[in-house]
C-alpha cells in the first residue's frame, strides 16, 4: 500500500462517499472490527481497505474525508493485529501499513475475505448466529 494508493481511497470517497470495499475511521473501537468482521465474510467481495486516521468534516453541505492521522502509529498496529488474531473465533490476519498523508500517519488495513470453509468470522464472546455482523446474515440466508 503506497501513499498515491491511499490518496486515491480518499478521492474515491470523497466523489462516492460509499463505497463496498472501503472504509474509513478516524481511530480504533468496536466499528473497526466490525468492519474488519464484515469484510472478512462478504461473499465474493474479495476483502476491503480500512483507513485509520481518517476523519469525515463537511466541506460545502458534502461529507469530505480527509487525513487526520493516528498517535504512535506502531504501537496502534500491534493493538490491531493482536485483536485480530484473539477477538474473533478464527485469527484474521490484515495487512496493515503506516502511510504518511499531509504529515499524517494514516493506518491502511487491508482485509482478505476468508475462504468459504472457514466462514463464518465472528466475534468469540458471541453465537455464531448473533456473533458476526450482517455481511453474515446476509450470506447465511443465501443458503436456505
């Protein structure tokens, strides 16, 4: 992941502002592994890009998104990376790379979807059937 990569997630959200394989948070909390869950099981989406250290402002009545940065950018990585490998019923394993943005450290996490046997990624302190986020549901209602 290079920084023209992650200026270019920034354009793409700041001209769709939605987009399936992108997110972006301004800091670490439940919606990051939320997401990291989600973008584990979506069927054929192939994974997704989390920007963290990323915050949403309003820029002419439009949402504009923009590098506010992450302190001690490696310290917030192994943070990551350790609840990734614990919090879920199977370790998840994203990529994770320091980008510098404007002088901001941006954290880019990219997440592979996990192979079909190994679906579904839940979070461990939860049932499967409440566990996982509706990426989940929607892929299990598939089934029946």
């Amino acid at each position: 992941m290079t920084e023209e990569d992650v200026r270019q997630f920034l354009s793409e959200l700041n001209n769709t502002d939605e987009h399936p394989r992108l997110e972006a948070k301004k800091g670490v909390g439940k919606s990051l592994y939320e997401t990291i869950c989600a973008f584990s099981n979506e069927p054929a989406l192939g994974g997704g890009v989390i920007l963290v250290g990323v915050e949403i402002g309003e820029e002419e009545m439009f949402d504009h998104y923009s590098a506010c940065g992450v302190s001690s950018p490696d310290r917030l990585s192994q943070e990551i990376a350790t609840a990734c490998a614990s919090t879920f019923n199977r370790p998840v394993r994203p990529q994770i790379t320091p980008v510098s943005i404007d002088g901001n450290i941006v954290l880019a996490v990219e997440v592979d979807e996990i192979h079909s046997g190994g679906k579904p990624i839940y979070f461990k302190k939860k049932r499967s059937s409440g566990g996982s986020v509706a990426a989940y549901r929607h892929d299990r209602s598939a089934l029946h």
